[in-house]
C-alpha cells in the first residue's frame, strides 16, 4: 500500500482578478520506505508540492492521503498531529530555533509528542549526526552544516514513518553537502523512511529509487538519464 496518494492536486492563488496557478492536476503515489527525489527548474513548483504533501499547505483542488489518512479532510489541528507524529522536515535554512541550545531543539517534537526520556533522546540522535560534543551551543555559534546535522537529528527524533527535504544541501559547498547527503541516505536507511527530495542535483537524485520531475507545475513524463541531464 502506497504511504503517500496525490491524486489530481492542484494550487493556484488568487490575487486581484488573477489567477495564478502553480501546480496543475499531479498525480503520484510513494510506497512505504522509497526514496523519492523531486526535481524541476527554480519556479516549477517544487517547494509547493512539498509543503503540500508535508500537510504545512492545502492543494486548492484533488486529494492526498497520507499513512491511510485523507489530509485533505483534516483540519488544521489533526493536521498538525499527524505531522508531529509522522513526518519529519529538513529545508535549506535549517530552520533552527535561535533562542535554543542544540539540544533543546533536537528535544522539542518531542515535547510536541510529549514522549518520555525526552533529553536522553535527543542526545542519542545528536551522537548519531556526530554533534554529542556541541549540544549546548546556539544555532548562531554552530557552523552551516553543523546546524543542518542538528536539524537531521531534529527530523529524525521523531523517527517519523516519512522524511521530507527541501535542498538539503543548497546553502551548503560541495563537500559539506555531501556530508549531509551522506547522513541523510544513512538514517533513511537504518530507520526505514520514506524519503521524498527536492534538489537541483542529478547525482543526488540518482542515489534516490524514483525521480519525478517537476515543470511549470506538471509532472513530466519519466525522462531517462541521459535527458535529464540535457534538461537540467
Ligand atoms: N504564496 C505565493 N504567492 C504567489 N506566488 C507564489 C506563492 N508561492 C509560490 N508562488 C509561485 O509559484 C511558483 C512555484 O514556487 P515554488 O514552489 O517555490 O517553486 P520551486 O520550489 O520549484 O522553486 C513560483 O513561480 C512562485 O513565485
Ligand atoms: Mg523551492
């Protein structure tokens, strides 16, 4: 059974007498424990689709189902509880809150959840993203890609049943994106998430199992290899 149906979901936001559409008619579905990558030019959509799936926004027309669950039927609290116990996200800007220790930010979808052991946890995921020597410093005392280690351990507390990324890497340089890359495909994997990518980079789309590829708000037809990096 799919663990993510998008059935003919589309957006388009109303300014004035405008009508302006960003997603036409997407349908696809993600199996339990794929790794899906989203790729498409800057402005194809790929943010929106995202947020969309995620449960963060509303198609304006069409269906998602989530883990058995028509969010499109939820408001927005069961929304946000289903998100908190489900779904992890990485953007990226990190999104670190910037009052918070390392620690107490890798704690608090725990404390959303109300779990028990709660510190304990956060240090075991903050060990497993290699920042155990780093817990008390603040965001802004963290380097970029310590801080997007923080927000993996952050995604990944929950162990949440689907990991959302939204270019991970693209505020990062080659080699500490690579690191990232490499984090992400190896909690992915030891905790059997389904990870759904967005990013502008081919190789890293084809480490994932599926590629879907996002234009003006369409999805295109599968392009093989050799097209893709003709289309990039
Ligand atoms: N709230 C909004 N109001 C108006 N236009 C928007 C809004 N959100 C996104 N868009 C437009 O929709 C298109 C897709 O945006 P986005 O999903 O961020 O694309 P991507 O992530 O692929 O770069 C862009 O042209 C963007 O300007
Ligand atoms: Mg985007």
């Amino acid at each position: 059974m799919p663990i993510i149906e998008v059935k003919h979901a589309s957006k388009w936001i109303e300014s004035g007498t405008e009508k302006i559409e960003i997603l036409n008619d997407v349908n696809f579905c993600v199996d339990q424990g794929e790794t899906v990558a989203i790729l498409g030019a800057s402005g194809s959509g790929k943010s929106t689709l995202l947020g969309i799936l995620a449960g963060l926004d509303t198609p304006s027309a069409g269906e998602i189902e989530m883990d058995g669950q028509q969010v499109t039927l939820l408001d927005e609290d069961a929304r946000a509880a289903l998100r908190a116990q489900s779904v992890g996200f990485v953007f990226q800007n990190f999104f670190l809150v910037p009052g918070l220790s390392a620690l107490e930010n890798v704690m608090l979808p725990l404390q959303v959840l109300s779990q028990e052991n709660i510190q304990d946890r956060a240090l075991e995921y903050l060990t497993k993203v290699g920042l155990a020597h780093r817990i008390h410093h603040l965001p802004s005392q963290l380097s970029g890609v310590e801080q997007q280690r923080v927000a993996l351990a952050r995604a990944f507390v929950t162990q949440p049943k689907i990991l959302f990324a939204d270019e991970p890497t693209g505020n990062l340089d080659q080699h500490t994106g690579s690191q990232i890359i490499d984090l992400i495909f190896e909690l992915n994997e030891l905790m059997g998430t389904t990870l759904i990518l967005v990013t502008h980079d081919l190789d890293l789309a084809q480490l994932c199992d599926r590629r879907l590829f996002l234009n003006n708000g369409t999805i295109a037809p599968a392009l093989l290899k050799k097209e893709l990096h003709s289309n990039a």
